[in-house]
C-alpha cells in the first residue's frame, strides 16, 4: 500500500449503496491521510460524493441527462471526456465495488495498473478487472451487511477497517438557513420525529392506514415531519385521510437531498421503510433511525448500531429480494403487513422515553 498514493472508487448508484461505500473510503483515508481519492458517482447520487472531504476528485457521469437527450455520440464524446480527466490523474488502483457490468465496463477505458475487486460480482463484471480479493460472502448474501463487504477492500489495501465512520460534507451557511427556515415554528420543547414513508419499490412501501396510526399516536406528543418527494404528496395526503391528526410540518418536495441530510440533524428520530431516506439519517449520525423492513434484507442494508432499529418480518418468504411479490393471490406482499403499528409505537415509546 505504500506505493499506491492515488485510488479511483467505481460506485455509480444509488444513494444507499453509495453511502454505504463511505466507510471504505473514510477507513483508506485514515490509515493513508495523503492518499489521493478519486471517485466515479452517477448524477443521482453524486451530492454525497462531491465536495466530500473524503475525495478529493468527484468524476460525474451525468446519466439523466443522457437519458433525456437521444444524443449517442455526444454521450459518448462526453464520457471519453470524463475518462480522459481521470487517465490524467494516474491512479495506482481503482476499486469497483459495485461488481455489475454497469462500473466494470468502464475499467478498459482506465489506464490504471491494478484494477480490482471482490470475487463473486454479477454480470461478468470480474472479468474487468485483474486483481481479485477472495470475498467472505457472496455479493447478494442476506444476512452479511454491504458496508461490512466494502471494507474487505479497505483490509486488502492494508486500512485498519474495525470502526465504521461516515464522513458528510458540512452543510453550507445557505442550507442551514435554508433548513431553519423551514422548520421555523416547531415547538422546541418538544422532541421531533420525521416520517419518511415513501420508497421506490412497491414491495418495501408500509400500509397507508399503518402509516395513520404511527401519525395518531405522535400527535400532540412531538413534532412531526413529513419528507419525500414532490410526487410523494399523494401517498401523504392519503396518509392524512385516515387519520384523526390534521397537524404536521410536510416537507415533501421542498428540499435536496442535502436539504434533507439538514432536517434529519435536526430530528430525534426518523422512520422509513428501507430506502434512500433511511440510510442518509444513518449517516448524519444524530437521530435514532427506525427501519420498516418488507420484502429486503435487513441483515444486507439495515441502519445497525445503538441508534438503530430495523424490524422485520418473521415469515417463510423473507427476505425474498424481488420488486415484485411472488406469492400467490391472496398472499400477495404479506411481509408488507407483518409488521403492525404497535411495534413502531413500542419502540418509539422506548426512543422518545
């Protein structure tokens, strides 16, 4: 490790899986503090890579404008642009912790020495690179955590990997203000609690009505906020409909994903199904972060540590990974439903004391 002075990260997407590499690179960046990082991010999830103190060198591919443009050369010109300014730099080694064709494809292009990555990746993915680290689990293992995975990198370069650190830029003064301003009003002898019930997949949403009862209970006793999307308003103002509580602070829509990060420094706990939302409050490191766990696997992607919860469903078929429900009709999305609200306000009882 001593020859290696510059490393190149392959970690496109999406936003949990790129903040979970962050501990990697904070364990290489500890041991080796003039080690150069380098960093290869899809535009999607690039606010948690670029301006990190951790990297040094953010390379974007900005893949949403090259799926709305219907331009194949002038996307090709700009990624040979991209590859061009990180051959300029002279990594000594680049690691794809992503193991799919979608970060490995881009190895050839790299005139980098040692390219390398754990055995097992997907889609030939391994055949990219030429240097492989014998991986203690399989890429997709259930109950083996992604973060510790990723840190099998940082030991094979030499890292002291033991503790798990996550490394944030500091949000600027205009986030903040941007932030205070809109949690302006909130009761500040209260505690505060973030609801962020929206997720990408259909099998990892929690019911509406459950969502209603968590909402009941909160009311009057803490600060409630909602987050998401702009798109999430509807699942919201549904939420609401079954409820009896009319009051709480909705943030869908109004804030990035930094914007976001912000909100959660400011709240006590946040609850989510397993999804973006979940993984940035475990990275700020402040509130308690309550995981709803569906159909995915909390032993891979769940928050751990004291300030965390993922309760999960204890049937046969979890955790079953798919986005779409394989049982048949009559059983469809069970784990959805497996998990009532009284869990959630158990723990929440035990967190707000």
């Amino acid at each position: 490790m001593k020859k290696i002075k510059k490393i190149l990260i392959l970690r496109l997407s999406a936003i949990g899986d790129t903040i979970h590499t962050l501990p990697m690179v904070a364990a290489i960046k500890k041991s080796y503090p003039d080690c150069e990082i380098g960093w290869v991010v899809e535009d999607k999830a690039e606010l948690f890579v670029k301006d990190n103190p951790l990297v040094d060198h953010c390379y974007v591919l900005p893949k949403k404008i090259w799926k709305s443009r219907f331009a194949p050369f002038k996307d090709a010109k700009d990624f040979l642009r991209i590859v061009k300014e990180i051959n300029s730099q002279k990594y000594d080694a680049v690691l794809d912790t992503q193991q799919l064709f979608k970060s490995a494809f881009i190895l050839p292009f790299l005139n980098i020495k040692r390219k390398i990555t754990l055995t097992g990746g997907r889609e030939f993915s391994w055949a990219f690179s030429n240097e492989w680290v014998k991986a203690s689990h399989k890429l997709f293992d259930k109950g083996y955590h992604v973060v510790m995975r990723n840190l099998e990198l940082a030991r094979h370069l030499g890292a002291e990997a033991d503790a798990i650190e996550f490394v944030l830029k500091e949000p600027s003064d205009a986030i903040k203000k941007r932030v205070a301003t809109l949690l302006h009003g909130l009761d500040a002898s209260l505690p505060t609690v973030v609801l962020a019930p929206s997720t990408t997949w259909r099998n990892k949403h929690w019911p509406e009505e459950y969502w209603a009862q968590v909402l009941d209970f909160l009311d009057g006793k803490v600060n409630i906020i909602f987050t998401g999307m702009e798109s999430d308003m509807a699942l919201i103002g549904r939420i609401f409909a079954l409820a009896q509580a009319k009051e709480a602070r909705i943030l869908a829509g109004e804030t990035n994903l930094e914007e976001l990060a912000e909100v959660f420094r400011h709240a006590d706990v946040v609850v989510s199904p397993d999804s973006g939302s979940a993984h940035i409050a475990w990275a700020v490191s402040k509130p308690h972060v309550l995981t709803i766990f569906t159909a995915t696997a909390a032993g891979r992607n769940a928050p751990f540590g004291p300030k965390c919860t993922a309760l999960t469903p204890m049937i046969n078929c979890y955790p079953c990974m798919r986005k779409r429900c394989g049982q048949p009709k009559g059983r469809e999305n069970i784990c959805a439903t497996f998990i009532k609200p009284q869990e959630v306000i158990d723990v929440l009882t035990q967190v707000l004391g």
